[in-house]
C-alpha cells in the first residue's frame, strides 16, 4: 500500500486538503487521465458510483456524493446545476461544497437504482393517477411534454382549436397544485426538462421531489 494512503487513512485530511485532492482528480479529468484521476480517486478512498456521458460520480460516505464533469459539457452541467438550486434549493439536492469543475451535493437515496416504482411515486407525489386522465401518462417526463406540445401547437397554428379530450386532461393537470408549482419553477429558473429520464430524479429524505440531473443550456 502507498505510503500517501496510509498516512490519508491514519490521520483524516483537513477539509482544505480533501478540498485540493478533489480538484487534483477533478483536474485529471478535466485533462483526459482518465487512468490517473480513477487511481487518485481509489487510492484516497473516494467509492466510485456511477457516471454518464460527460460526468463521473463518486461516494463520500452515506449522505454525500462528489460529481466531477469530465469534459467541458460536464463543468457547465455542474455550473447549471449550482445556479438551479440557488434559485429553486426546495427542487434540486443540497450542494455543500463545490470547485471550477466538481460539486459535492446531498446523496439522493429513493431513486430509480434503488427504487424501480420511482415514477409512479413521482406522479403519486404530484397527486397525479393516469388513470383519471383521459391521455394516459407513464411518468412526469410525459406530463410536461404533453403540456409543452399544447403551448407549442396552440402558438404555432392560428385557429388553434381546442378538442374535449385535452380540455379535461388539462383542467385535470392544472387542478394540481405542486404541478402548477413546478412548471412556474421551471420558467423562472430556465430549467429544462428534455433530459428528465428515470435516472435524472427522485425524492428526498424530506419526502419532496428533486432533480438530481439538470441539463445545461435554455429552455
């Protein structure tokens, strides 16, 4: 075993120290080491959890995550997440700490790998049945879709008619207050929701509903 891991494991680092092995890894990737950044990573005890295209993820323990971005894309996804949450922190994970290129934020634990109902109670949770709609919905992704196509379709075509059909089911969506919440939220914080997938969200230790992945550019 190296040297610099047994002292890392005899005697815990300061919080300026954990802070600058981050940014040393943060930067591996940043720089394409990817080999490097995964050995420093392991090598100081940092449990890797998952990744996506642009982003790596790894455990701080049971409460914690640490989010890397691997590549440009990734660092303004992590920016876009901080500015999200300081305009909506009820919507998104707590961030505790974050550097130029990595945010540590609260650990997420009811989510689709540890939950494959999520979207179910995620509709439960918006007191949304798709059985009283007459347009069935699979998930929240589906609701908004199908209220940005209304807003589109009804700007678009002068003449716009509205059928029965998507009057009931909208009266029915608007009738839903942490829905109405939601989509003012998504307008004010300029959140997009095209990458809202099953692995994108979840709920809280507090009950409420989150974006654990938010995309970067305008909506």
């Amino acid at each position: 075993m190296l040297l610099t891991n047994l002292l890392f494991e005899a005697k815990p680092p300061t919080q300026a120290s954990k802070t600058d092995i981050i940014q040393q890894i943060a930067d591996l990737f940043s720089n394409r080491k990817i080999l490097e950044a995964n050995q420093l990573a392991k090598q100081h005890g940092f449990r890797y959890s998952g990744r996506g295209v642009y982003k790596i993820v790894y455990s701080l323990g049971p409460n914690k995550v640490l989010k890397i971005g691997m590549s440009r894309f990734g660092t303004d996804d992590l920016e876009q997440e901080k500015k999200h949450s300081e305009c909506a922190p009820e919507w998104f994970p707590k961030i505790l700490d974050s550097g130029p290129n990595w945010n540590i934020v609260e650990r997420i634990k009811n989510i689709y790998k540890n939950n494959k109902k999520i979207s179910q109670d995620v509709l439960n949770w918006f007191d949304i049945d798709p059985k009283q709609t007459p347009v069935y919905f699979k998930d929240i992704r589906s609701v908004l879709e199908y209220i940005e196509n209304y807003f589109e379709t009804k700007k678009l075509n002068y003449g716009f008619i509205v059928s029965e059909k998507e009057k009931q089911t909208l009266k029915y969506l608007f009738s839903k207050p942490k829905l109405v919440e939601f989509l003012k939220i998504l307008s004010k914080c300029k959140i997009r929701f095209s990458d809202l997938h099953l692995n994108n969200y979840g709920i809280n230790n507090a009950g409420h509903f989150v974006i654990i992945d938010s995309e970067w550019g305008n909506p």
